[in-house]
C-alpha cells in the first residue's frame, strides 16, 4: 500500500478500510496525508469553516463513574469541591453570562447519584422558559444511559421526557475509546461502547441529532482508533443522525493518568487529517479549540477540520485537566483566527445552519 494508491480511492470516492486507516495513522508524511484530508474538505464545504456562540454549563460535578482521566468529576456530594447547582442557581449562572444572540447551551455533568430524574426535566424546562433562544446540546450519551438505568425507564422514555422538556440534541462525549480493553482499564464503571451507540441509535430515530468523539493519547494503539472510527461510521450508514466527529486529546493534569505525556501537536493534526479520510458519511470535522488549544485548532483547519466550535464561555473539564486555552473566545477572535488561515468564518446554529447577521 502507498499513499497514492490511497489518494485514488479518495478522489474516486472509494470506501478506505481498516487497513488504510492504519496507514494513514503510520505514514510518515504528516503533510500528504493532511493535505489530502484537506482536499476532502475543500470538496464537502469549500473554504466555509463554522463557528457559534455558545456557552457551557455543568451543573453537577458529582459522578460515581471515576473515569482514570477526569479531573472534573469528584465521587461523592460533600467531598472538596464537589457541586450541584440548583435549578435557580443554574438560572443565575446562565442569566450572569448570556447575552442576547447566542444560540447554544451545552450542558455536560457528571453522573449523580443524589438527583431525582425530575431534576432534568426541569432544568430544560427552566432554560426553555428564561431562554428561549437558547438551543439546548445536553446530556452524553453515558448520562442518557445511566438515567435509564437508574430510574428504571428505556433510553427512549429517557430521550423522550427530556425533548418534551426541551433537550434538542446529545453532544458527543463519553465515547472516549470503544475498545473494550482500554475500556476496562480507563472508564469501567459507565455505559459499554455498545450502550454508548444504542443511546445514539435511538436518539437519532427518535429525530434528534447528535454529535461524535473519541478521546485519543491514552493507551490507546492506532489499531483501536481506526476501529472506533468504523463503528461510528457503520452506525452513521445506519442512521444518518451524527453531524460532526470531534476527536479529544487527553490532557493529564489533576487526574490519575498523569504519568502519560498525552498527545502532540503532530498527534492532534493526525487524529484530524485520518478521521476526516476514514468518516466519509460524517459531514462535519470540528477542531474543538478548548482542547488542542488555539494555534493548533486554527492549523487543524487546514488539515481537515471545518469546524472549531464556539465561544464556549467558562469550559470546566479540560481547564480542569491542565488546558492553558482562555476561558472563552470572542466572535472577532473567531472570525479572525479562521480568516487568517486564508478561510471563510460563517456562523451556524447547533444543528449546522448558517446565520446572517448584519454588521
Ligand atoms: O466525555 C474528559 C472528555 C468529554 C478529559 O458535542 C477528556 O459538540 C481529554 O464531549 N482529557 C466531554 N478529554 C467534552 C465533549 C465535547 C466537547 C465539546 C463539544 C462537544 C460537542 C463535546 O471530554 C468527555 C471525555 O471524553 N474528557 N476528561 C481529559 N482529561
């Protein structure tokens, strides 16, 4: 194999395999196979690359799942630094940083044993109410699977009491890697890679959209990677409800995995450039800024990404976990970081439509 001979099949729209995949991961040229990534891109979206403005809430910290790689989450209400707002706190939260135009909530949390299921509902309910403007991303797809269990419903009871209250997508998270051995070793204690894809199968026929990750630079080996990729890709075949991939690169700050240098920026650009070559069906890359931090994210636009997510305004997990990105981007900062890597900014919506403001 060569890369040549993978260049054809991509420009003739032929399927890569697992086989490639590994290739593109072991190829010495990072640069050809970014910028046949790249060429991909250009095809799927031209110079488009999008951005929203968001904000992120997470309004419990408390999780009995103890994930080897978190530094969020704290096991136990009570313990030093464990939280869970209230809904009123979380009204305030939202209230002291929303500003008129933004578009997106995102809400991740940890999985708390203390909280009545009723606590979701309202807290979507709340934010449909005070914002209505606000389209709200929530819940992993670990957190839809642990509600099932733990208040004895089907994930599609679940899915269904939180878009009666007004959840409007799952974002990507708690995928980390589906390999069942790094599984075991890293984040035993929450929803199995197959559970992880049912609650994602069932949002998407139940009419929700949903997001992809996949953490990388943890023990996993190129081989697991390439098969994480082709289960979601199978899955997306099946449904068609994912809109973006989001690969994560591990951060080792104030967790039990700090012995692991975790990913470089050669890493970060790889992960970018194969994905966007093996997720044919997945029409959006995004190079999450808050994780790989600005100048590489900006780079990664040129390998493959099309997509560097939002404001973002106060991210908790990866700050937590040693990232040295600030708190938040302005819109101007965007649009600049974008413009200069020779691109087009265009805001979106969560659900990936453009929106025109005037100047
Ligand atoms: O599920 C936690 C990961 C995820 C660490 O859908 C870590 O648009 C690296 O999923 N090092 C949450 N990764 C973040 C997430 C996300 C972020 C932005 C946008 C979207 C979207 C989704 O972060 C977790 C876990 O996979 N994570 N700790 C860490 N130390």
């Amino acid at each position: 194999m060569n890369i040549e001979a993978i260049r054809e099949k991509v420009q003739s729209g032929t399927r890569l395999s697992a086989e490639d995949g590994v290739f593109l991961f072991s190829h010495p040229d990072l640069l050809a196979v970014a910028q046949l990534a790249h060429s991909v891109r250009l095809k799927l979206h031209g110079t488009t690359t999008y951005y929203n403005w968001n904000l992120h809430l997470n309004s419990t910290n408390v999780c009995e799942a103890g994930c080897l790689f978190c530094s969020f989450a704290r096991l136990k209400t009570g313990m030093p630094q464990a939280y869970t707002m209230k809904v009123d706190d979380a009204h305030r939260w939202i209230s002291e940083r929303y500003r008129p135009g933004m578009t997106e909530v995102h809400i991740v949390n940890g999985l708390n044993p203390d909280l009545p299921f009723e606590y979701y509902p309202s807290l979507l309910k709340m934010i449909r109410r005070e914002f209505p403007e606000l389209h709200i991303k929530a819940f992993t797809a670990v957190e839809i699977h642990y509600f099932a269990q733990k208040y004895g419903m089907t994930n599609r009871e679940v899915l269904s009491l939180l878009t009666e209250a007004g959840l409007g997508s799952l974002p990507g998270g708690g995928a980390e890697i589906f390999s069942e051995r790094v599984r075991k070793k890293i984040c035993r204690d929450k929803a199995s890679a197959d559970e992880w894809l049912a609650v994602h199968r069932d949002a998407h026929l139940h009419g929700l959209k949903s997001n992809c990750t996949m953490l990388y630079g943890t023990i996993e080996t190129i081989e697991e990677r390439v098969d994480h990729m082709l289960r979601l890709r199978e899955l997306q075949d099946e449904t068609g409800g994912f809109q973006v991939f989001i690969p994560l690169a591990f951060h080792n700050e104030g967790n039990r995995m700090e012995r692991l240098p975790g990913p470089t920026a050669v890493d970060d650009l790889r992960v970018i450039a194969v994905s966007r070559l093996m997720l044919d069906n997945i029409p959006h890359v995004k190079a999450y800024w808050v994780m790989l931090g600005i100048k590489t994210a900006q780079t990664a636009l040129l390998c493959g990404a099309n997509d560097i997510d939002g404001t973002v305004t106060e991210e908790k997990i990866y700050h937590m976990a040693g990232s040295r990105s600030p708190d938040a981007l302005g819109l101007d900062d965007i649009r600049h970081l974008i413009a200069a890597a020779g691109l087009t900014p265009q805001e979106r919506t969560t659900t990936y439509q453009s929106i025109e403001r005037a100047a």
